[in-house]
C-alpha cells in the first residue's frame, strides 16, 4: 500500500465523517440559537431548556436524515473495499 493511497482513504473518511454528521449538527446549531435567544428575551436560565430542545431536535433530525446518512456511509464503505480489492488483487 502506497503513502498515496493511505493518505487519499483517511481524506475520503474525514470528508464521508463531516458529510453525515452535518445534519445533526446544523439543526443542533439552529436550535441552540433559538433557545440561547429565547432565553435571553425572557431571562430564563433554566439548565434543561437548553439541552432537552437540542437533544429531541438532533433525534429528530437522526429520524429524518437517517437513510440519506446510512447511504453515504455504505456507499464509502463499498468503495473502500471495492479500492482494497483492486489494490490487493
């Protein structure tokens, strides 16, 4: 195995890595905004209203970006193996 093709694979995994994780962290984003200003135009500081919104909306979001995620990961994994199978064979 080549330092090229190593190095190419790890960059394809980062890339597949912030690809599916993207998802969930900009509707964990959007919702801890809202709440943070919601907080802030009320001047409530309770504890649990920042974490419980984000934490259903990131579960929703698992919901609903699930199968476009579960995707991306299997279509990086079969051009991994697919990639050691040509290099190897």
């Amino acid at each position: 195995m080549g330092s090229e093709f190593v190095i190419r694979i790890a960059g394809e995994a980062v890339y597949t890595v912030l690809k599916a994780s993207a998802p969930m962290l900009v509707v964990g984003l959007v919702v801890g905004l809202i709440v943070s200003i919601f907080q802030a135009t009320t001047q409530i500081q309770e504890q649990t209203l920042a974490f419980v919104p984000k934490i259903l909306a990131v579960l929703l979001s698992i919901l609903i970006f699930g199968p476009w995620i579960m995707n991306t990961l299997v279509d990086f994994t079969f051009n991994l193996l697919n990639n050691l199978y040509k290099f190897v064979g």
